[in-house]
C-alpha cells in the first residue's frame, strides 16, 4: 500500500534511517518494531499523531455496530472466549436470529450513528446452510445503506466469492497474537488457518478487518510480533482492531495480571505508524477505560470503535455515554 508522502511520513523515515531500521517503505523488521515500542510515551504518541492526520481526519471516529448473530456453542478453545462450549460460563449456546432480528438491529444500529454493521457468529466455519442464511442478512443490511462486516470463523475461497457476491464490505478474522505465543491461547485452530482464511478474502476483494488481543499475558515481544505479521502482509487490513482482553469467569485467562492501560496505547500508536492507511479500531476493553485514556487512544491513531451496549457477549460503553465523550472531545462519527 502507498505511503503518504508527508512531512510526518519523512519523520517517520529519518527515525528508520538515524536508527539503522529497515525502510517503512517496504518492511517493518521486528527490531523497527521494536524501537518504537521503546520511544519515550510522549515521543511515541506525537510521532503516530502526526502520521494519523496525514491519511485522516483526527476528530473523526468510524462506528460500527457488532451483534452476535448465533452466541456459544462454538467447538473451539480460544482461552479468551466465553462462547466456546469446552468452558463453563454464563454464556448459552442459542440458534441463529432470524433475518427479521437483525434487520431490526440494523435499523437501530444505523438510527444510533453506526456507518458499518458486523455480524459474528460462534463457529468454527460456517455450514453452507447458515452461509446461506448470513448472504440474506448481507444483502438486506446492505439495503439499508450501512456496510456490512462478518466474522464467521475460517472460509473457503468459495465461501469468501459467496460473501462478496452477497455485498460484503469487510470480513473479520483476527490473528489475536504473536505466532510463537498463538498455542499459549488457542490449540484447535493453527496460525496458518488463520492466514489461509485471510488469504481467500482478500482474494475474493473483501476488505480485510484483522488485528489481535493484547492483555493475554503476552510479553512485549508478542506484540511486536503481532504488529509485524499485521504491517507487513502484502496489503494491510483496511481495518486493524485492538482488543484489550475482557476477562471473564469460567475462561482459562480469567484472573491473569491484567496489561497497564498505557502498554495499550503505546500499541494503538505503534499500529498506527505501522499502518498509516488503515482504520485503527479501539475495540473491546473499552469498557474498563476511562474517558481519559480512551482520548489518549484517539490522539494515538485509534479511528473506529465498536458503538453499542454489547460486543458479542461482553459489556460495552453505552451509546449516550460515547455520545457525551465525542461531544467534549469535539469528535464527529464517520
């Protein structure tokens, strides 16, 4: 992907060269990566803030509206994930929503402020029945003048054309970590599916949503790691969503040591100077902001937010309370 070509961008670029780092024009080596993780806080934040306003508007945050179109049930361990049926919590496996139900939080997605609308659902891969059914819900969404997003779990090239025929904008499906720290998280899906999933999206013209969860008890090198496999795909995501890890009782994570807020933002900055052209989603975890840090974070770079009382399964900062954050920070949705 093209760099601006900036006074902020050849800052960028006089840090790679004074510090003998691999030119941001073509890849970002870990030890790049690395250094900037390193920077003073201030440094680093004023670096990505600069880098931020030369691809976007920096008072504008894109809203998207996430709701859960089939919950639990799923047969997968991801040592995060309330919804996957090897753990004992709150969260009960339910069928899918009918077409109806999810025109109907569209709707009120759409009347609330959000631009896109994604649909997730707790499985491994979707079935070609409920593919079906998800093409619908794509179609009618869409005719409502919202983009559309889904995570479905791992596709096939077929499934992906199928989704893009469909109307789809925008497929999620994260990576979550480091490869060398993935089977610390998640033992029944392997790295490489995960990239083979991606590969088939961006083959079939699906926009890409891709990032990861830090707060897993990852160390530093993990999320250089993380960065690095996100900036140096051959097309970044045009999305990049950091998750701050939602702890929740009855998972393998709940009660580990939870990440400092400002390891957070040094992460959203680094993404951002990573990838200057892609919207950097400040996603779950914000809950456990205060408003304060959550500012910090859009000074960083971050650019979209999930909008709405719940994400999937977990909390969510309510609508009026966003709504009162973006009016003292001056902020106007996309």
């Amino acid at each position: 992907m093209a760099q601006p070509n900036s006074d902020a961008h050849q800052e960028t670029i006089h840090f790679v060269k004074k510090n003998n780092l691999t030119s941001i024009n073509e890849r970002w080596d870990k030890s790049a990566i690395k250094d900037l993780f390193a920077l003073p806080f201030n440094d680093l934040i004023f670096m990505s803030h600069k880098i931020h306003r030369e691809s976007f508007n920096p008072n504008s945050v894109q809203l998207s509206t996430l709701l859960s179109i089939k919950t639990g049930g799923c047969a997968e361990d991801c040592g995060y994930c309330p919804q996957s049926s090897l753990y004992t919590t709150e969260v009960e496996n339910t069928p899918i929503l009918s077409l109806d139900e999810v025109i109907t939080s569209a709707k009120a997605a759409k009347n609330a402020g959000a631009s896109r609308f994604c649909m997730g659902a707790a499985w491994r891969e979707p079935k070609q029945k409920d593919l079906d059914l998800v093409k619908e819900m794509v179609v009618s969404v869409k005719a409502l003048g919202l983009e559309t997003c889904a995570t479905l779990g791992m596709l096939s090239y077929d499934q992906a054309e199928q989704l893009k025929d469909s109307g789809l904008d925008y497929y999620n499906h994260n990576l979550d970590t480091s490869p060398e720290f993935y089977g610390d998280i998640i033992s029944t899906r392997t790295y490489q599916d995960r990239l083979e999933t991606l590969e088939n999206v961006r083959k079939a013209n699906i926009h890409v949503c891709c990032g990861g969860i830090v707060g897993l008890g990852e160390s530093l090198d993990d999320r250089i790691g993380l960065i690095s496999q996100l900036a140096n795909m051959e097309t970044p995501p045009e999305s990049v969503p950091i998750n701050l890890l939602t702890q929740v009782e009855g998972t393998p994570l709940m009660g580990i040591e939870a990440l400092d807020h400002f390891d957070f933002i040094r992460t959203i900055a680094v993404a951002r100077i990573t990838m200057p052209n892609s919207f950097v989603r400040l996603s779950a975890g914000r809950e456990s902001m205060d408003d304060g840090i959550q500012a910090l974070a859009f000074f960083a770079g971050a650019n979209s937010i999930f909008y709405g009382d719940e994400l999937l399964t977990t909390g969510n900062p309510n609508v009026e309370k966003d709504k009162l954050l973006f009016k003292r920070l001056n902020i106007k949705s996309i």
